[in-house]
C-alpha cells in the first residue's frame, strides 16, 4: 500500500512539474512578445519624432509610462524565472504548483503590457503613414538640391577659370553646401520631415542663386565697364549744375521773401558734397575693376548714382522753385482759375447728390471757397509771399479732391 501511496505522489509530482514548465514556456513566449513590441514601438515613436519633433513629444510621454509598465513586468518575469525552477526534481508538488500560478501569474502581466503596447502601436499606425506617404516627397527635393549644388559648383569654377572674382557666389554656394550637409546627417537632422523639405528647396535656391550669380558675372564685368564711362559723364553735369544753381539761388535771396527759398538754403554746397561722393565712389568702382570684383564695382556705382540723383533732384528744385515764381510773379491769377475750377466741379458733384448735398460736404467746399477768395491777398509787399500763396492753393485744390472722393465713396457704399 506505501508503494501505491509514493506511486501517486510521484505522479502528482511529475504533472504538476510539468504543468510549472508549460507556464513558464508560456512566461517565456509572453515576455519575448512583450519585448519585440515594446522595441518595435520604441522604433516607430523615434521615426514619429524624426518626422515631426513637435506632434510626437505626446507620443514619446505615453509611450515612456507604456515601456515604464512593461519594464516593471520584465522585473517581475525574471524574478519569478529566479525564484523557481520547475526542473528541480526535489521539489514537491505544491511546491511546482506555487511555481505553475507565479508563471501564469506574470504571463498575464507580461500580456497585458504587450497588449497596451499593441494598441498604442494600432492608434499610431495611420498618422506614421500618412507621414511615410508624404515622406516620398523628400528624395525627389533632395535630388533637386544636390543637382542645383552640382550646377552652382560648375559655374563657379567656370567663373574662376575666366579670371573673375568669384567670392561671393562662393559664399552663397557654401551656405548651400552646409545646408545640404546637415540633410545629409543622420536622420532628418532633426529638422522634421517638413523642416528637411523647407531645407532642402532653401538650398536648391541658393545654389540656383550661386549658379545664377556666377553665370552672370562676365555679363556684369561689360555692364561695369559700360556704367564706369556713363556715370563719369553724369558726376561732370551734375557738377556743372552748381554754378546754375548758385546764381538761382541769389535770384530768389534778392527777389523774392524767404519763405520762397528757405527751405532751399544750402542747395549748391549740398548738389557739390553730392557730387564728391559719387567721384569717391567711382574711384572705388573703378579700383574693384582692376581687381575683376564686379559685384562690389556695381554695388558702387549704384552708390554713386544715388548721391548723383539726390543732387540732381536739389538742383532741380531750386531751378523749378525759380519757373515758378516767376510764372505766378508773371500773372497771379493763373494758378486760381485751375483751383478755382476744381472747387466748382466739387460742388457740383455735391449738389447732384440724391436727396441734395451733405451739410458736411456743403461746410467742407463753403470754406474753401473763403480760402480761395482770401488768397490774394498773400500777395503784398515789395516782396510779395508767392510761394504761400502758391502752397495755399494747392491746399485748397487737394482739399476739394477729398471732398470728392468722400462723396463717390459715400455713394459707392449706398450702392
């Protein structure tokens, strides 16, 4: 009978160890499936942050507290594997049985971790392809600015082999290069995925911008050339303006009252010092040349006919002022016959309003036609005030112009 007895425990024995090793294949199987999702998630989190760092910063915190989870059920299946061993043939059948309930145990933690991960990897899963899909966008961009860069490299060295200076397309291009480097790093060089796009057409443009300049400096170098002849005749007349100028401004010192040429003081000093800076930045034109820097040769005669147009304008503001003064010194009715004209067609319009004119409007035209009637007499003294006298006209005249177009646009908006 004590045979039996030991027969049976044994038997009990070897089930229940073998039912310990079934969980504990099952705990194995469990934690490998655990693990592949929680590295496959890891991976699509990282490519999520490549693509576009600013929509996955809340993936990357959920996916952190999941691989938390799945971290701590790891600890807890190797700790089980550690505290029991379904092998040991001395161990008693409670004792395999305690172990077969620790395995079951941590498979259903080690499941519900991979489960977890699973299902943030399924709600994942369509904003990675439509970030993949547009990810076919890029290599096309990147073909285009290393085929731009390509270009620009060739022009540049065409460009120095022809003897002229390639300095600043050679910046430009290098910029381009370095930009292109940074695409070419690792990952998207955590730009983004629409950063990588915006960097990649940035560098096609700047390596077109290369390619362009580069090209165009043997045309540049005959326009320099061109310009540096031109703008040494135009320095000598506008030179020879400032005497005119001076003897037109001692016109209006003895003829006419200083609100006529005060604002026009200084005119021939300001025309001359115009003058001296445009020669000193044609001579600086001119150095450049000699050098073959075409792009800072024309950045300075560009220099020099700006400060030629500035004097030229000065010059003729003062012979202008002079024509007229003498025209409205000549017949000072004239000038009021066109403001005078322009008053009457406001009020004309004014009155041809549906409903009869504005009050406003009729307030507006009633007080010019007192400034306009007040005008004359501006004109008094040995040295009559023709130019307030002119300025106030034309005041009056721009005044009437707003009337009108209030009134067109009051009618437009009721329309």
């Amino acid at each position: 009978m004590r045979g039996g007895g030991d027969q049976r425990r044994r038997g009990r024995g070897a089930q229940a160890a073998a039912a310990a090793v079934e969980a504990r294949e099952a705990a194995a199987a469990a934690f490998y499936d655990m693990d592949q999702a929680q590295k496959f998630l890891e991976g699509r989190v990282t490519v999520f942050e490549d693509l576009d760092g600013t929509a996955a910063a809340p993936a990357r915190r959920e996916f952190a507290g999941l691989a938390e989870a799945a971290d701590a059920a790891s600890v807890a299946y190797i700790s089980v594997l550690d505290a029991h061993d379904p092998d040991d043939p001395e161990r008693t059948a409670a004792e395999y049985d305690s172990a077969r309930r620790a395995f079951v145990a941590v498979t259903e933690r080690l499941q519900q971790a991979t489960g977890s991960l699973n299902g943030f990897a399924e709600r994942l899963a369509p904003r990675m392809a439509r970030l993949e899909a547009a990810l076919d966008r890029l290599p096309p961009r990147l073909t285009a600015a290393r085929d731009a860069v390509a270009a620009a490299d060739a022009a540049v060295a065409a460009a120095r082999a022809a003897g002229m200076d390639a300095t600043e397309p050679e910046a430009e291009l290098d910029r381009a290069r370095r930009a292109l480097g940074v695409l070419g790093s690792q990952g998207l060089g955590g730009l983004g995925l629409d950063g990588a796009m915006r960097q990649a057409e940035e560098v096609r443009a700047a390596a077109e911008r290369a390619r362009e300049s580069a090209e165009e400096l043997p045309r540049m170098a005959e326009k320099v050339r061109n310009s540096l002849a031109s703008v040494r005749t135009r320095v000598d007349v506008v030179a020879n303006r400032a005497e005119p100028v001076r003897q037109a401004m001692k016109a209006l010192l003895r003829g006419y009252a200083q609100s006529c040429w005060q604002d026009l003081r200084g005119a021939p000093e300001a025309i001359e010092a115009g003058v001296g800076r445009a020669r000193e930045r044609l001579e600086e034109a001119s150095a450049h040349t000699t050098r073959a820097e075409w792009g800072p040769a024309q950045r300075a005669l560009t220099a020099a006919r700006t400060e030629l147009n500035a004097a030229d304008r000065r010059a003729g503001q003062v012979t202008g002022r002079v024509a007229e003064l003498q025209a409205v010194a000549a017949d000072p009715d004239a000038p009021v016959e066109a403001v005078r004209f322009a008053v009457r067609d406001a009020q004309r319009l004014a009155m041809a309003q549906p409903g009869g004119p504005a009050p406003r409007h009729v307030r507006d035209l009633d007080a010019l036609v007192e400034r306009l009637e007040r005008a004359p007499a501006l004109l008094t003294g040995a040295h009559p005030d023709y130019w307030s006298y002119l300025q106030e006209l034309d005041s009056i005249k721009t005044v009437a112009g707003d009337v009108v177009a209030r009134i067109r646009a009051e009618r437009a908006g009721h329309g």
